[in-house]
C-alpha cells in the first residue's frame, strides 16, 4: 500500500474514532448539582427530590441530579457562591438572600407586605412575580424559579413577649440581611446578625435571647429544645426558590430549559400545598413538644413598621404595585 493510501486510511479511522467519542460524550447526561442546607427527612428536601425525580423522567435521562443535603456543600452563601463558579449548578433558599447583591430581592422579606396567604399566592402565581423574577436575574445574575410558601416567620425566645412592648433590648439573632435588622430595631429589640449554622449553640449558650423563623424550620431545627416560647408575630410571609447562576441557565438548550422550569414550579406548587397543611399541625406539636404559645395583638406591630418602607425607597414601587393586588 502506497504512502498516501496508509495516510488516508490513517485518517479515515482518526475521524471515526473522534466521531465515536463525539457520540459517547452526546450520551452522557448532564449532571446538575442541587445543594441545600435543609434535612434530608424535611419538606424541602423531598421536595428537591421530587425535581430530580420528574426532570430526569422527562428528558428521558438526559438529566441527571446530584443533591447535597444538610449543608453538606456549606452554608446558603456558600451554596450561591458555588454557582457563580459552577461547582454547584442550583440551591435552594429564601428570595431575600440575594439582596446582598442587589437591594430588589430583600422585597420577599419586607414585613406585613402579604395581607394574608392568598394575597401571596396571587402575587407569586401572577405576571408581576414573573416581572419580579426576570429583574432579579438583570440585576444580581441569578435567576430564580418557583415559589414555596414557607410559612409565617414567628419568633422564638427565652423572654416572654405579651406586647410589643416587651421587645424592648430583646437579643435576637436575624439572618445578616438589612431587612430583617431594621424591622427589628423598628420593633425595639437589638437583632445580632449571625449566621445560621452558629443559632442552635448561640441560644443554648445564653448569647442571644432569640431568634425568628417559620414553623418548619422551627421544627426541623429543633429550636424547642432551647426556645421557651413561641410568638405569633407572623411578620413575614416567605418565599422559597430555586437558584441557578444565569449565565449558567440561559446557556441550557431550549428543551431542557422548560422541562426544569415545568417541573420545578410544579413541585414548588405542591410543597406549597403540603406547608399550609401542615402549618397548624406544627404548631401543635411544638406546644405538645413544651412551648408556651403567644398570640400577640399584630395591630401594634404593624404600626410600628408602617413607615419602614420609607428605608427602602428603591423597593417602594415593587411594594405598591404588590399591596394593590386585589
């Protein structure tokens, strides 16, 4: 065989060979990494597996997830820092955490801003959420899909609280987030920013008085064991999401896209429906577990904050055109 003969067979096997590893690469499924801080037995984490569950099953395994419970890939701003450079590709939290890169999502913590639960569902299954959701990702970078009613944020402390009067120099810790700071400096207790995975020791040790979460967390964290009482204050009614860093998500082909998003609020939807179901029972079985329940008067606690807004001046559209939807 000629010299040009072995170079083209030579070739022609090279190109089969690169168009065998091309198909092989084709076939491997992407792989997405979801990473979270909440319990492998809680709501949310069944929740993200029900995501995976679904969004494998539709793109027929195109898809794969990876899931990382109970904090094991770091707290939640580890967890958002690991999508910006891609080691994780979605997490799980509250809309408001990415205020630390922009004021607008801190709107999602703004105190009494849901008259009552079916005022945040309208918002959150409405246009104006999906207005909300497509400036957030202009303005931080991070796209975020669905919305979990997370239930009302109370507060839990070793101080009884009657009125809110009570609250005056009341330690309470609050996620590091201006939101919550200024409402509570607005109610008169002094809120300690602090990180979340420090909480449980802090009220074990008598470093704070305090601390205010919704019921869930209250329960899955065990916050009984070193809380007396449990108080109504029903503040903020919350909003989970799933996070994914943008440009990451916008380069995703166009069929996996919706098949995330589709499956993703639909399992945002129906953890909704388990929370409110079991709102009341989880405040039972924190009393049954030794909490003493207080269900404070809200009015004065509304007029207290009734002027915060004036804090927050480039969240006051946002907060007029959501406390006008009828």
């Amino acid at each position: 065989m000629s010299k040009m003969g072995r170079i083209g067979i030579a070739l022609t096997m090279a190109l089969v060979f690169g168009a065998l590893l091309a198909t092989q690469a084709l076939a491997q499924p992407m792989v997405i990494k979801m990473a979270h801080i909440y319990p492998k037995d809680s709501l949310y984490a069944k929740t993200g597996e029900r995501i995976a569950k679904n969004v494998e099953a539709h793109t027929n395994g195109k898809v794969k997830f990876e899931i990382f419970d109970s904090g094991s890939m770091g707290d939640w701003r580890e967890t958002i820092e690991a999508l910006q450079i891609g080691t994780v590709q979605m997490s799980f939290e509250s809309v408001g955490t990415l205020d630390r890169f922009d004021p607008l999502p801190g709107i999602e913590a703004f105190p009494y801003l849901f008259r009552d639960i079916d005022h945040f569902k309208k918002f959150w299954s409405g246009p104006l959420a999906r207005e909300l959701q497509d400036e957030i990702a202009k303005k931080t970078k991070f796209r975020t899909v669905g919305s979990i009613y997370r239930g009302s944020r109370n507060l839990t402390c070793n101080r009884e609280i009657k009125s809110v009067d009570d609250l005056k120099g009341l330690k309470l810790r609050v996620p590091p987030l201006k939101m919550y700071k200024l409402t509570w400096e607005n109610l008169g207790a002094a809120p300690v920013p602090m990180a979340f995975a420090e909480l449980f020791t802090a009220l074990q040790q008598g470093t704070i008085d305090g601390q205010e979460n919704p019921l869930i967390t209250i329960y899955d964290f065990k916050f009984n064991e070193v809380c007396k009482y449990l108080v109504m204050t029903k503040h903020v009614l919350g909003s989970m999401t799933y996070i994914f860093y943008e440009p990451w998500f916008e380069k995703l082909p166009k069929d996996i896209k919706e098949i995330l998003v589709k499956d993703t609020e639909e399992a945002c939807q129906w953890a909704t429906g388990e929370a409110l179901k079991g709102e009341d029972n989880l405040k039972a079985q924190l009393v049954q577990k030794g909490m003493k329940l207080i269900e404070p008067d809200l009015a004065p606690y509304h007029a207290k904050l009734a002027n915060i807004i004036a804090e927050f001046p480039e969240l006051k559209g946002w907060h007029d055109r959501i406390k006008a939807i009828k």
